[in-house]
C-alpha cells in the first residue's frame, strides 16, 4: 500500500534534507509515484476533492531537472573559475547524471519514503536506481516551490555538490583532467597522450604509483598518486600547465 505521509514521518526524511517544509504537502507530492495514484485516490473516494487532489511526482521531477541543471552549472562556474566550456559540461554531466542523483537518494534514504503502488513495491521499487534518481530531482522542485533557489543551493550543496569535493578538490574535474588534455592536443592536430606507468613504491595497503604521459615521442609530465587513475589525472594536469606555459 502506498505510505501515507504523517508529520513526524516526514520529520525524519527532512532531517535528512535539512530543511523544514512550509508546504509539507509538496514534499508529499514529490514522494508519490505515478503507481501509487490511483490506489491513494480509491482510498479517498473517487470523485472527492481529496482524490482529484493526489498527484504523482512527475511534473516535479520536470521542474526539478532544470534546477538542478541551473544550480549545477552555477556552481561549477564559480568554484572552478579556471576551467574552459567543455571542461564545465562535462563536470555538469558527472555531477547531475543519474548515478549521481541515485546516490544523493540513498544516502538519505528517500526509497524509505517513497508512495509506491502495490504492484511497483513487490518488484523492488524503493531499490530502482531509476525511480530513486527522478525521486530526488521532484524532492529538489519541491523544496524550490517551497522557498525558492537559495534554500535549494544551500540542500544541494550538503547532499550533492560538496559529496562531489574529496581530498581538497576535485573528483569531478578528475576526469576531465585527461579530457583537457587530449582536447588541447586534438585541436592541435597532435596524436593522443601516452600514459605508461613508470614505477610504484611503498607496501600494499599504501602503495603508490608513478606515471608519465608522452606526447608526440616526448615524455611530458610525470604523476603520483595512489592509484593508477590518480596519477595519470595529475600527470595530465602537469602536462597541461607545462602546455600553457608553452
């Protein structure tokens, strides 16, 4: 059956958000997949006011999309002020992609409070990494239409944005490191970047890897880091500098 929505249960999921509905019935509205409507209607009464009132979440979801998309880029521009359009679009994507949306919906466990259908439960709804993803983007309008884009930056910042930041930067620009990279040298003309790993050092559970990056038969830039990938974005990121300073 779908859950019905009480104050001290919603208290939980917005401890989670961190923020407090005015309009708790949005946040309601957000919960609701399009499964649960018409066994939530039937319960009211078809024909009541209350049933004409229930709705799912996927208008929320549409409105959710484009504030996340506007927010993400928003922030993407002012922490990283260095980095170019194509660097900028492709973080944007990492950061609101699915996946990502996904993990924001389990770590506040929001499949817990999900209004789903009977058929949509027996299935495994509150687990669908789809269902979860479009979840959280209607949680996101919500708490716009509720009070607006700086309560929806400041949420977005401790679910989202910030579980993108490790280790004093910049897991999302991680990948585009090398991206920069081999767009640099593309539009150059020049053949793409040679990683070759050229040593590791220290035990198993703390070894470290050094790698360099060739360009063109020249041996660019080296990296360090604690894994293969790790190095290689930080020797792309070196050979990068050297570039510029060329």
């Amino acid at each position: 059956m779908p859950k019905e929505m009480t104050r001290g249960y919603a208290a939980q999921l917005e401890e989670r958000l961190g923020y407090r509905f005015k309009r708790p019935e949005l946040l309601e509205r957000a919960l609701t997949h399009s499964s649960a409507v018409p066994e939530l209607r039937a319960e009211h009464g078809e024909g009541s006011a209350e049933a004409a009132a229930i709705q799912d979440n996927e208008r929320l979801e549409f409105l959710g999309d484009a504030v996340l998309e506007l927010l993400a880029r928003e922030y993407l521009v002012k922490t990283f002020p260095e980095w170019r359009e194509g660097q900028l679009s492709k973080s944007r994507a990492r950061l609101v992609n699915a996946h990502s949306l996904e993990d924001a919906a389990r770590r506040i466990k929001l499949g817990e409070h999900l209004r789903l259908g009977r058929g949509e439960e027996k299935t495994g709804g509150r687990e669908k990494p789809t269902l979860l993803a479009d979840a959280f983007e209607a949680v996101v309008a919500a708490v716009y239409l509720d009070a607006g884009l700086d309560a929806t930056r400041e949420m977005l910042m401790r679910l989202l944005f910030e579980q993108a930041l490790e280790e004093g930067g910049e897991r999302i620009g991680d990948s585009d490191r090398k991206s920069a990279l081999q767009e640099f040298l593309q539009g150059r003309g020049e053949p793409p970047a040679e990683y070759r790993l050229s040593g590791e050092s220290g035990p198993d559970h703390q070894k470290l890897f050094q790698i360099e990056v060739w360009i063109s038969g020249e041996r660019m830039a080296r990296g360090e880091g604690s894994t293969k990938k790790e190095a290689e974005q930080r020797a792309a990121q070196s050979a990068m500098e050297i570039l510029g300073r060329r």
